[in-house]
C-alpha cells in the first residue's frame, strides 16, 4: 500500500531513488484555478470537452509543476512550463533531464518524475466486458502462453500502455503485436488493492519508489 508523504518530502526520496511515483486523489481538490497553466496548456484545456477532464487536467499539471520546483530547485513554479513532443509524451520545458509520464484512471492521477525513461500505466481493476479488442488482446498476447483471466488481460493491458509511453510509440501500433518486454525492466502492481498498476524502464535495476502524495497547497483557495 503507497504510504502518504508530503510534499516537503518528495527532495529527499528524489535523491535516494531513480523513479518517483506519486498517486495523486482528484477528489482532494475542488477548485478550478488555471493560475499556474501557461498560454500553452492553457489552449490545450479549452480543447478538453468536459468538467472532469478539464479538473484532472489543471491538478495533474499544477501538482506536477509543484513537484518539479521542488526536485529541481527552481525560485517559481509558475515558471515552470509542460509541453507535449509530437508523439503525446509530456516535458519539462528546459528540464531534458527529467522523465515525466503520467496515467489516470477514475479520481487517481500517477505522475511518474523519472531520472530514466519510464512509462506507466495505472487502471481501476473491475470485471471487464471482453469487447472485441479485448478478446483480440487476450488471443494474442499472453504472459504464459497458457489460457488467461481477466486479471491477467488487465496486466497485459497496462504493461501494453507503459510500454507504449516508455518506447514514445503510439498504443495502435503495439496493441495487436505480442509484447517483448525481454530488454526492458517492467513490473506490475496491485495498489489499494484495487488498482492495476504498471511500469516499464531500461533493463538495468533502478530504485522505484511508489507514495501517495498528500494535498499540496496551491493556494487556490
């Protein structure tokens, strides 16, 4: 179970670790303050069609830009500035050093701040109604070679989508095609002990470190 920590935390694990994961509760934060979005980000939220895709938005990147000031001792975090490369994976303006990745699912948000490449993916476990994609998934792909549940389908989802963001390729072009996971490091989790999560970096060992992190003060209200 990821143990809660404080932002003021976060320099510390930063140091001793390759990989921070840090889930983030939408349900924390109520407001809707777009203060710390640049022009950028800014018409990117426009485009988004809904409430609950618009909040989770503004928190990820709020949260996010808060955790970088930290990790990267910058004076503002209203200078600190997102943007996505053509391929949909999200930056750091003038931090190359840092690898971000980010999932959601439900009222959770996983922000990975990586000193590696790193995809993650993290859903809800529920039963899931096997649609023709999924049962395409299941007949193609399998960890054992053997006839697996639905359980087991939701892993092979998950490693599938870190995998796509680790290697910056687009989901399609994987999803059909049986996953090799032979040079890369990846494991799978069950946090809460109802989410699905899962992460892929370099084949090399790296210090991965999994917390829940407590409401930050944005001063939005």
């Amino acid at each position: 179970m990821p143990f809660p920590i404080s932002l003021e935390y976060v320099p510390y694990l930063w140091q001793q670790r390759d990989v921070l994961i840090l889930l983030v509760d939408l349900d924390n934060y109520d407001t809707f303050n777009a203060s710390y979005l640049n022009r950028i980000e800014l018409e990117y939220l426009e485009r988004l069609q809904t409430s609950y895709f618009k909040k989770r938005y503004i928190v990820s990147r709020t949260v996010l830009k808060h955790i970088i000031c930290k990790v990267a001792n910058e004076q503002s975090v209203s200078e600190i500035s997102t943007y996505k490369d053509e391929y949909g994976k999200v930056c750091i303006l003038n931090h190359n050093e840092l690898c971000i990745c980010i999932s959601y699912t439900e009222n959770l948000v996983a922000l990975a701040i990586s000193k590696v490449d790193v995809g993650i993916d993290i859903e809800l476990a529920r039963k899931l109604t096997l649609k023709s994609t999924l049962k395409n998934l299941h007949n193609k792909t399998s960890l054992t070679g053997e006839t697996i549940n639905e359980a087991d389908i939701l892993k092979m989802w998950t490693l599938k989508e870190a995998y796509s963001k680790f290697s910056n390729k687009k989901m399609y072009l994987i999803f059909n095609k049986e996953l090799d996971l032979s040079s890369v490091n990846y494991s799978t989790y069950v946090l809460d002990n109802k989410y699905i999560f899962s992460i892929v970096t370099h084949s090399d060992s790296h210090i991965i470190d999994i917390n829940r992190l407590q409401k930050i003060d944005c001063n939005w209200d």
